[in-house]
C-alpha cells in the first residue's frame, strides 16, 4: 500500500515566495502589518505542528489557496484590490467586493481543515449535526475577527489605517455580511463534498 506523499513541503516555500514578493511596498505598511498577523501565526503553527499532525493534500491545497487571496488582499487592503475593481466595472457595480470574497473563500476553502482537525476528536451523531457545528464555529470565527477590526478601528479612530483595515466602504452592515458569508462559504463546502461522496 503506497503511503500518499503530502504536497505540504512544495506548497510551503512557494507561497513564502509570493508572500515575500508582496511584502515589498504595500500600499499601507500599516494595514499589511496588522493583517498579516494572523497569518503569519497560523502558517508558523502548520510549520511547527506538520510533524505530528498532517492534513489531507486537498485540505493543503485548500489552505494554499486561501493564504495566496489573504495576502493579496493585504498586500493592496481589500478594499483596493484591483481585481475587485475590475469586477465592479465588468457588472457595473459600486463597491469593490474582493473584502466580500474572501470572507465566502475563508469558509469555503478553510473548512476541510477544521472538519480534519475535529474528526480526530470529536465523533458527531450524524452529518447535519456535524454541519450545524462545523458552520457556527466559522460564524463565530468570523464574528470574533469582525470584533477585532472594530476594535482595532476604536482604538485607532484618528488613524486612516483603521478605515483601510475595516474596509467597510460606507456599508453599515458590513460585518454582518462578512460573517454570513464565511458560514455560507463553510456550508456550501460541506454540502457540495456530501453530494460527491453520496454519488461515488
């Protein structure tokens, strides 16, 4: 039986690469700072825990994917992407929404690695109940970040930086938003593997 080679090790140093690369004159040094706290710590524990606890290479790619739009959107601020502007003048919309999907991407493709994580130790009495879990928790995740942006924005309120951090561009409802969207994200994850595995 042929051990599956974990495509952690490839993954690691290209994105350190592109990180590196965007780390070189962000638009806000300050935003890029406080952005890239998180993950710069979350990478580092990935690094230091791979020896003991190895994810599948999809959950690897999935967390690959995420850390790249994350480090973008920290390199411009979300609110400055140009790919967001891009998309508002293809449909003619206002608002840059890169901010929008990246909190949809931080459900989608950061899920399996929670679902991972928890199914080492925790055994659910069936698949909805998993769900239900799986998707508060991302909401909750996602309400404590909106938490830190704000106070962040209070503590800083002479700081424009605090503006570009919270990105809200004039949305009263923003966090809201942000934080339905990264439940959704984990919920259509959730219910699209389900339909894959219920049809193999």
């Amino acid at each position: 039986m042929n051990k599956t080679i974990s495509i952690a090790p490839v993954l690691l140093p290209i994105f350190i690469l592109f990180w590196l690369a965007l780390a070189i004159n962000p638009v806000y040094r300050e935003v890029w700072l406080v952005e890239n706290i998180i993950l710069i710590i979350c990478v580092t524990y990935l690094f230091l825990s791979y020896s003991k606890h190895k994810f599948s290479n999809t959950a690897y790619w999935l967390i690959f994917i995420f850390c790249i739009l994350q480090t973008i959107g920290a390199h411009y601020t979300y609110a400055e992407v140009p790919l967001g502007f891009w998309i508002a003048d293809l449909f003619d919309i206002q608002r840059n929404h890169y901010d929008r999907l990246v909190h949809f991407f931080f459900g989608f493709l950061v899920i399996l690695p929670f679902k991972e994580v928890l199914s080492r130790s925790v055994t659910f009495s069936s698949y909805k109940v998993e769900t239900f879990v799986l998707v508060m928790l991302f909401i909750g995740i996602g309400g404590s970040y909106e938490i830190l942006e704000s106070w962040y924005a209070i503590i800083y309120e002479s700081n424009s930086a605090s503006d570009m951090l919270l990105g809200s561009q004039g949305d009263i409802w923003d966090a809201e938003k942000d934080i339905f969207l990264s439940g959704l994200g984990a919920w259509l994850y959730l219910f699209l593997s389900s339909n894959k595995t219920n049809n193999q």
